[in-house]
C-alpha cells in the first residue's frame, strides 16, 4: 500500500482527528499527527490486519528551533517557545510497506506517551530521545540516561542552544 | 570424628540450598566484551539471573559534529562509527545524500561500490569469526582470519591509500579508480581463499567442541525477533529471510544472483549461537558469488559525477537503509537548503541488536553469557556513535 | 693433571669469540656484564601488555599482535589483569565517562610501568577536538604518558616503531642507584 491509501484508511477510521500529509520538494512524505492522539493512531497501525505494521526501525529527536532566538545574561543564544518533533519510523514484514510518522511538542514541557507496550524496541530509542533532547515518555518504566553519564547536569546536548561546559568532575572538557 | 561432624554439617547445609543473588561487575575493561562495555550480573552462583548492559563509555559526539561540518567533510566521522566496515557506512551515506540530491551516478561506479561493500562484508565477518572462536576458546582459527583480512586490506590499500578507515565512497562517486591489476588481483586472492576456507571449516564449523559450547545457547525465536527490531545475521539466525538487498534493492544489487542464508536449527534449536555464526560463514560464500559476477561485467567510464565544490540540497527529508555486516544501518538527514546538514540520526545496528541480551540471557552460566555476546557481533563505536 | 690440560685447550677456542664482542668476556658458563645493562635487556625484552583497546586503534593492536606484524618477538602478551602487565597502549578516544577507569587502572599496576599512547585521539583528542563535549582531548591529562605514536589509526609498523622507541627509553633506566637519582619522573 502507498502511503495515500494508508493515510486514506487512517482518515476514514478515525473521523475527528487532526492528521495531514507533509512533503517537501525532495526526500519523503510523512504523516503528521498531534501528540495527544498518537497512541491511538500507533496503536490502530499495528493492530489492523491490512496494515499490520510489526517492526519499529528507528525514532528520531528533532529540535525545530524555531522559537525566538534571545540572549541570556553571559550573551550567550537561547531559545525560548518553538517545538520538538519526533519521527517514526515502522516497516510491516509480512506487506512489504514502511511508514513515517511526525509528532511536535512544546519545547519548554515535552511529554509524549510511550510506546514500549507495543515494541519493544522502543526502548533504548526513548532512552535516548530523552538524553539527548529532554523528551519526557509517561509510563516508560525505566527513564533514564543511556549515553551520557548518569549525573551529567549541564543540559542536553543535541539542542541547539547547548553550551559546552567547563568542567565535569575536574576534568576540562576544552581544548 | 572430625569427619563426620563435618559430613554432617555439609549434608545440613545441601538440604536448604538457597543461596544470596550476589551482583557482579564485568567491567569496562574486560578481554571478553567486544570493547568498552560494562554488564552488571545479578547471578545466583554460577547461573545469571538478570544482565543489565551499561553504554556510552565511547559516546564521541558525531551527530553534533555532523552539524557543524558540510556534507562532504562528514565522512571521515562516519567512518569511524563502525570502524570494521566502514566502507559500508560510507555507502549508506552517500546513498542517503544522492536522494537529496536527486542525480545519477555512472554504471562503472555502481559496480566499483558493491565490489568493496562486498569484499568488505568478508573482512569484517572473518574479524567476527575469528573472535568469536577466542572468546569460546579456540586460538588458530583467530590467527588464520587475520591473515586472510590481511590480503583485502592490501588491495583496499593500494586502491586508496589506507587500511582501516578509507574515506573513499564520496555522494557523486568515488575518490580514486581501481588500480590496472585490480581484477586480477582480487580473481588470485579469492581462488587461494576458497582453499583457505576449508581450513576454517574443519577447526570451527565441525569441531565437536565448539558445538557443545555453542549449540543450544541463546536461542531467539521469531517473534521477540521481530518485536525487537533485529537485523542483520540477528534475525536471520532465527529463520526469517530479512535481507535489505531483496527487500528493497539498492545500488544494482536487483543485477546479481545469490541466496539469503538462513539457520535452520541443525545442531541444536533454532536461533542459537551456532546458527547465527554459520548464516555469518555462508555469506562469506554468497559475497565471493557477488564478487565474480561483478567482476566479469564491470564497465568502463569515468568516476565521479560533476558536483560543485558546495553541495546544498534543497529542503528536505530522507530515510535510507543499507545491508550492512552487523544489520540495517539507517540514515536520516533532514537538510535546510543551507550546505550543512541540519540533522543527521544514525539508526545503528549493533545499538538496537544489543537490546536484547537482557532477554536471551537468561537463565545460563557466565561462560556461556561470553558466547552469547560474541555471537550477536557488536561495535561500540557504533553503539555509543 | 688432566682437567687443567682440558681447562687451557677450552680456553684458547673461546679466545676467538672474545675478539668481537668487547663488551662480554665470558668462559664456558660465566658472562661479566653490568648489573645495569643486564637488568635493562631482562626488562626491555618482556614487556607484557595489558589489553585496553577503546575504538577503532584497538583493531590495529589486535592486528599487530597477530601473525603479519608479530608482536610476540618483541616478548610482547597481551594479559588482562593490571596486575600481570608492564606496559598500558591506551589506543582509542578516551571519553569523560572512562576517564575515572583509566585511572583506577592504572594505579592498580604495580611498579614499573609504562603508558603509550597510541593515535591521535589519546593524544590530543584527534578529529572530535572542536565540538566534543564528551571527549577528553588527551589521555595525558589524567596519567603520565611516556611514547606518543601519531596517525589516525597508525600502521602495525608505526606502533612497532613506538614500542622500540620504548624500549631504547628503558635502556637507559638506572635501577641500582637511589631513587632520587633516577633519570625518570615517576
């Protein structure tokens, strides 16, 4: 099935959700979703026997920066408002079709629900997700960091108003 | 006396038999884990109840060095993500970025790419071999792949100058051209290989030791397979034929004739150790098949595409996946217009692969949990990224 | 009597191997050398190597330590225990969240020891210098280091190179005088 058609089914089964196709001028199409409704649409992908969509390949963090851009007390750049987007990326291994799904969230309060009841693979993915981007997963039951240590303090490092620290522990990060 | 005060005190103690579950540390530094890794064991003597894998002790920051640089300067440090293929990584970035930019690449290229993806899936299936045997504890067979990877490695050499790490699959083509003997060259060392594999097949694949040790152990079956998205010998262990170069074919791969090895359970169940370390001996023999043909019918013409000196795709989203040694190697970039990537993630397979060890391990000895993380073949520079 | 007759006739053979070497005088059983030297040469000739491999430099040692590029004629093993090993070849990136380990380790090896740093990343933190903010650039900020050897990874031959440059800086080494003569900084 191409993706018009499952985006044509999902709109007939689903009458009152907000959900729309995005392309740009090269590269994919994907489909957009609101975070509030994304566990029904995961959900209803993986259980219908015409989808039956059973392998999660990868979920991506995003930062949009596109809030405002403001100077903080050091003049360094921050940005306040804007969103974060997550991408979901799921292949079906018995109908040979793969999908892609994008949800936004606000960027001073992210929260999404988790899909590790669905795949398990899920897992290390939102483990990371929150690491490096500070995305909350309610009902993960294991949220913690998975590649920096464990009382890194400083923020999180893929946004992009980060800055490097100085020290950690007493060791210059620096060159 | 003595004596038998003391039988009867042990007899006491054999009749409760309840022991404390102790927790004990395989560090990150150990000789049996595949780099920097550190497995925390909740064991009840000698049996694992729980194993608990702690990353990140290699986390090099390549995703934000990745926006910091142009396209083409990023691929040294895709390279170095997984360091034991990295001409397949180089491949999967430089398929990414064409479809960004929507062009054409010569046929001598096509065929130039898939004969050192497929030479390199050999090297880097001989290193995991090799290893493996070491971990179980054979020494030779280690010895005897190094020596084989050693000859590819002098024909990556004399082609581009480098032995580990080459720089070389450029979006828009390659850097240098084969050298005049190349195709003589390579004919040679896959004749002499061939006898060479014999060899490999009567210390480990026959060996009645390394069966006991390996067979049985770790059996993944299909579901929890799929549930946790593994790839690569992985999944293939298990017996379900999930290989991106049938899937979704690209390069020219749709060209070639080969099979998709799958385990079938003849030592022991299916999806144990064993299974997967012979579906990673078979492909060794489908990639030489790949390589002969390509080979006979390479074309010739010119090497690079004309790009200009700064590569900026227009807006867009792209997610492609390769067939890489150790599984799906994806990559999703998201481009501003700008001539620096505004996002790359890297969907690496060893990171989604190493997931499931808390899984299958449960429930053996210490000695077999060795096995078991010798047969799933990970990187840390490709976990860690 | 007869064993001194024996006695002469073995020495004047040996006379003709004194000739060329001026530094060992030696009958049938004894060798004069320095304490000095013959300590050195012991000590140079068996460095035992504890296996740290990081990244991707960690795959050129295993390589030099197979059958190509022997290691093993240099009398170098690679052991897992700090205890066992003289010599560390820190070879790979070292990050913030190994620095602590490396460390422990290498107070954990008992004297002497020696650390190579082998690539360019545990040099000086190799091409993840300007925006790793996980990557500490240069395992010499934590332990004392004794042989560089650049490249990014550096050839079999290029570690081979540091290892004997190594082993000329043992050379020199005075065991037996006191402590606060010693030509090395511990």
């Amino acid at each position: 099935m191409t993706i018009k058609e499952i985006f044509d089914l999902l709109k007939n089964r689903f009458e009152n959700i907000k959900i729309y196709i995005e392309k740009f001028e090269v590269g994919e199409e994907y489909i957009v979703v609101s975070p509030d409704v994304l566990k029904q649409i995961l959900q209803e992908i993986r259980n219908n026997p015409r989808l039956h969509f059973d392998y999660l390949m990868c979920i991506s963090s995003v930062d949009d920066a596109n809030g405002e851009i403001k100077k903080d007390e050091n003049g360094n750049k921050i940005i306040k408002g804007g969103t974060l987007s997550l991408y979901y990326h799921l292949y079906s291994t018995t109908r040979n079709h793969k999908i892609a799904i994008k949800t936004s969230v606000d960027r001073e309060n992210p929260a999404v629900p988790t899909a590790i009841d669905l795949w398990k693979s899920a897992d290390w993915h939102e483990r990371e997700a929150f690491d490096m981007m500070g995305i909350k997963f309610e009902g993960h039951p294991n949220l913690k960091r998975i590649l920096m240590p464990y009382d890194w303090n400083a923020g999180f490092p893929l946004r992009k108003d980060f800055i490097t620290p100085e020290y950690y522990n007493d060791l210059k990060i620096p060159y | 006396m003595m004596n038998e005060a003391y039988n009867l005190e042990y007899k006491s103690l054999k009749k409760e038999g309840d022991s404390e579950i102790m927790i004990l540390n395989m560090g990150p530094q150990h000789p049996s884990t595949h780099g920097v890794l550190r497995l925390e064991l909740k064991v009840n003597g000698e049996i694992i109840e729980e194993v608990i894998p702690h990353i990140g002790y290699l986390h090099r920051c390549f995703e934000k060095h990745a926006e910091a640089c142009n396209y083409q300067q990023v691929i040294p440090y895709v390279d170095r993500m997984d360091y034991l293929s990295s001409m397949y990584n180089d491949f999967g970035y430089a398929i990414a970025v064409e479809k960004l930019l929507g062009i054409e690449i010569p046929e001598r290229v096509e065929y130039i790419r898939i004969i050192m993806g497929e030479f390199q899936r050999i090297a880097s299936h001989l290193v995991a071999i090799g290893t493996f045997g070491l971990d179980v504890g054979s020494f030779t067979p280690f010895l005897y792949c190094f020596r084989d990877r050693e000859k590819i490695l002098t024909l990556f050499e004399k082609t581009c100058g480098a032995r580990l790490l080459y720089n070389y699959i450029w979006p828009g083509g390659v850097s240098h051209d084969l050298y005049p003997e190349f195709k003589n060259d390579a004919l040679n060392f896959l004749k002499e290989f061939k006898r060479n594999l014999k060899d490999l097949e009567i210390l480990l694949v026959e060996n009645k030791i390394f069966i006991e040790r390996t067979a049985g152990i770790g059996v993944l079956s299909e579901n929890i397979a799929i549930n946790y998205a593994a790839s690569g010998p992985m999944i293939r262990g298990s017996g379900i034929p999930y290989d991106i170069r049938k899937i979704e074919p690209y390069g020219i791969y749709d060209r070639f004739e080969f099979n998709i090895p799958v385990g079938e359970g003849i030592m022991g169940k299916k999806g144990d150790c064993w299974d997967r370390f012979y579906v990673r001996y078979l492909e060794i023999l489908e990639s030489i098949k790949i390589i002969e043909q390509a080979l006979d019918s390479l074309p010739d013409g010119n090497v690079f595409e004309k790009l200009p000196k700064k590569i900026k795709p227009k807006k867009g989203i792209v997610y492609s996946r390769v067939e890489s040694p150790r599984g799906e190697l994806g990559f999703f970039i998201i481009s501003d217009g700008s001539d620096k990537p505004f996002r790359i993630k890297v969907r690496a397979p060893s990171f989604v692969n190493l997931s499931i060890l808390p899984e299958i391990a449960k429930g053996c000895f210490i000695a077999d949990l060795v096995a078991i993380l010798g047969s799933i073949d990970i990187v840390l520079g490709e976990v860690d990224r | 009597m007869n064993t001194i007759n024996e006695k002469d006739n073995l020495l004047n053979n040996k006379i003709e191997y004194n000739s060329k070497d001026k530094n060992f005088y030696f009958e049938p059983g004894v060798i004069i050398a320095k304490a000095d030297e013959l300590f050195s040469w012991a000590r140079k000739s068996s460095l035992w190597q504890l296996t740290f491999g990081l990244a991707c430099c960690a795959i050129e040692m295993m390589s030099t330590s197979a059958s190509n590029y022997d290691f093993d004629r240099f009398g170098v093993i690679p052991r897992p225990s700090p205890r066992q090993a003289d010599v560390m070849i820190v070879s790979g990136t070292v990050t913030l969240k190994m620095a602590s380990r490396i460390k422990i380790l290498y107070e954990q090896m008992s004297e002497p020891k020696y650390v190579i740093s082998m690539g360019s990343c545990a040099t000086c933190g190799g091409p993840y210098w300007q925006h790793g903010y996980h990557v500490l650039k240069g395992v010499d900020r934590i332990i004392p280091v004794d042989v560089y050897v650049p490249g990014c990874p550096p050839r079999p031959e290029a570690l081979l190179d540091g290892l004997i440059t190594l082993q000329k800086k043992i050379e020199k080494e005075y065991l037996l005088k006191e402590k606060n003569d010693n030509k090395r900084n511990i």
